[in-house]
C-alpha cells in the first residue's frame, strides 16, 4: 500500500530498542529510565481500594477534582503560585501524551519550535506530526542552556520554545539566572513555552528546583508538565498533569477530550490520597541523591569520564577512554559482550556532535543492581 509517511526519519525509539536489546542479551538495564524497585505498597493498596470500592469507570475529561485539588495545593505550597483546580489543571496520561496534546492544540502548520539539543526523544517529532517546524539549537559544550543560541534561533514564526529542567538526558538542571534570561528573552513576544518539569524532585545537592511557574513571565506564557511516573516510582501507570493559564489550559482540553479524553479512574483516586501527605514526596532528593552517589563511586575505578549530574535519575559518562567507537556502536557492544545496557546520547540530538562519545546510565536502581553493574563497568 502505497502511502506518505509523516516521520520518515523516526524510527523505533532508544528507549525500546535498549530495553530490548538489554533483554536480550541478559545485560543490567540501565537504559531506560525507570525504577527497578517497588511502588509504595501504600499507595498500591489505595488503588487497590478505590478500584474494589467502584471506581472504574470513567473519570471527569479534566480529571478527578479531588486529584486536581490536591495539585493545586501542592503546587502552591513548592512554587507559590496557586493554579485553578477547575480550569488551570489537567490530569493526563502521563507527561509524553500532555507534550503530544500541548503541541497539536497549539501549532499550526509553518509554525517553528525551538527545542534545545540534546532533548527528550519525543519533542522534535510530536512538531512534526502536526505540520510544525522543529528549530535544533545545541547546549552549550558543558551541556548548559545556552540562552543567546535560543535567541539567535527566534524568528517571527517562532511559536513555542521547549526547555526541560532537570533535563533528561544531560542531568543538568536551569537555575534562577537561566529561568530569568529567558523570561527577559520572552518579554514582549507572543512565544508560549512548554515546560518539561518531570524531574521536578530529582534535583541535588541541596538546590532547589527552578520552575517556570515561579516566573509570572514565564507561567503566563506556559504549559507546565509533570509526571506521577517519577515521583512515585510507577512508570507504567502513565499519569501526569498539565497546568496552564486558563485560555491556554481551554485550548489543550479541546484537544485532550479527542485525544484520550480522560485517565485511569481508580489511579486518580489512589493519587489523591497520597499527595495530600508531603511525607509520601519528601524524600525524593535525598533517596536519588544516595543513588547518583553510590554509581559515581564506582564508577571512580572505572575508565568512564562522569560528567556532573545536578538533577534527573541520569549519569552522563565519557567513554572516550574506552574506545572510539561511535555511541551506538559501543551501546550495543557494551550491552552485548559487557552486560551492562546503556542509552547512546546521538538519538537527542538532530545533528549529534561528531566526536561525543557519551552514554546515558539510569541509575533509578536498587543499589543491588548499581553493584553489578559497576562491578561490570569498572572491567570495560
Ligand atoms: N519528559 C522527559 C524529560 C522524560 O524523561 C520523560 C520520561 N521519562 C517524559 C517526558 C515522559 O513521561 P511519561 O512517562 O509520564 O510519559
Ligand atoms: N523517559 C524514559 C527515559 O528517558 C523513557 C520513556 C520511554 O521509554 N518512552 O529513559
């Protein structure tokens, strides 16, 4: 069947193609970014009850008011900003569907985006799908925003600009300065900003996170995004939220309502309860910290070269003492004959730097998996 198709580059995503690779060929996966430990048996128990207590059927399109509510609350006490429960907050299924629904609610064929490399797998073609036009500019060479390479990027067709802090996959994360240059970069234009904020607990060494919503500049502007996924632990259960200004946050649920129209029920209700008590959140950092720690020793006797990692559950390493392979390559060979599956940092970008040679490790792992596969790291 003869047909046109609208992702003629993309193939089947890194994620996928690691996880299965690493399945494969029974390496320690630490390529995809999800946990390898249990989700709070608390927090399963109240699934578990809301489901037996009849929560299964479909839930508000916006999503359950009591979960939006406990949002907003939380929302406001971290970032001092209170968002609308009824007309600013939108549960979704998880945050790559929200990225999907903010972009086709809001760019129109022509439009440009600038998305700053490298950057999460799924930015670029969501703009592609709807007749958007994905503007690549690069970090800087310490994989840092690089304010004026996004200024020098902004054309009267700019529509949107993506930024993502704690960024996956640099581990890097945007403090004051950096939110400040871009509301002043932002003042004055009509570009709307999506902000990938995922990571928002899995920020290090005693700082703060810098979200967009702390910046009126920047908020009233913005689709914030957000993911249960890696507060929780639960990847797999695909739920998040959207919070934006009311005109903008009614021009995504005219989409949103077509797209999935709404979320897992009986999830909502489980989330509810358990985000209402900040203790089931607090020790997010501290908890990831002891992780990113504990690989980084390790790895000290090892021949990768870590690069810093501020925030996010990833560990950027330089494996140019290794070998020259491109990454790729040397991704699947470590996987294949080391037994340890990592995430090749080329498929971030458009146009990877030719002479990188990085690798991205997940170390959301129990420490018992950290030790195998720094045991394995360290003998490559
Ligand atoms: N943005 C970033 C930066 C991510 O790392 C991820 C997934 N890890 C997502 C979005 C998507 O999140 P979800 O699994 O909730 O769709
Ligand atoms: N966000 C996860 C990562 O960066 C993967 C999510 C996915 O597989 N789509 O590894």
């Amino acid at each position: 069947m003869p047909f046109r198709s609208k992702l003629p580059r993309a193939g089947t995503t890194i994620f996928s193609v690691m996880s299965k690779l690493a399945q494969e060929c029974g390496a320690i996966n630490l390529s995809q970014g999800f946990p390898d430990f249990p989700v709070d048996a608390k927090l399963i128990a109240m699934v578990d009850e809301a489901m037996r207590s009849g929560h299964n059927q479909y839930a508000p399109m916006p999503g359950l008011p009591t979960l939006r509510e406990a949002i907003a609350a939380k929302v406001e006490r971290l970032y001092g900003h209170c968002y609308d429960a009824g007309s600013e907050i939108t549960i979704t299924a998880g945050a790559t569907q929200a990225i999907f629904t903010i972009i086709g609610a809001v760019v129109h064929p022509g439009d440009e985006v600038v998305i700053v490399d490298p950057a999460y797998d799924c930015y670029a073609p969501s703009v592609e799908l709807f007749g958007g036009k994905p503007v690549h500019v690069r970090s800087g060479s310490d994989m840092r925003f690089d304010v004026h390479a996004v200024e020098a990027a902004i054309t009267p067709r700019t529509r949107m600009l993506m930024i993502n802090t704690p960024h996956n996959p640099a581990g890097t994360i945007l403090r004051d300065a950096d939110m400040r240059a871009i509301a002043a970069l932002l003042h004055g234009t009509d570009i709307m900003l999506l902000s990938d904020e995922v990571y928002e607990h899995l920020v290090f060494d005693g700082e703060a996170h810098a979200s967009s919503i702390q910046y009126a500049e920047l908020r009233e502007r913005a689709f914030v995004v957000f993911s249960f996924g890696k507060v929780f632990h639960a990847t797999g259960w695909k739920t998040g939220y959207v919070l934006a200004p009311r005109d903008l946050m009614a021009e995504f649920r005219k989409a949103h309502q077509f797209n999935v129209f709404s979320v897992n029920t009986p999830v909502q209700h489980a989330l509810a309860k358990y985000l209402a008590d900040p203790a089931n959140y607090g020790g997010v950092p501290a908890f990831f910290q002891a992780k990113r720690d504990r690989f980084a020793a390790g790895l000290r006797g090892s021949r990768f070269r870590l690069l810093p990692c501020e925030g996010s559950y990833f560990q950027i390493a330089d494996y140019g003492a290794i070998t020259g392979e491109g990454d790729f390559a040397f991704a699947q060979r470590l996987a294949r004959e080391h037994g340890v599956a990592a995430i090749p940092l080329s498929p971030f970008y458009k146009e990877p730097p030719e002479h990188q040679r990085l690798l991205r490790f997940c170390f959301a792992k129990q420490d018992s998996t950290l030790d195998a596969a720094i045991e394995k790291l360290c003998k490559t």
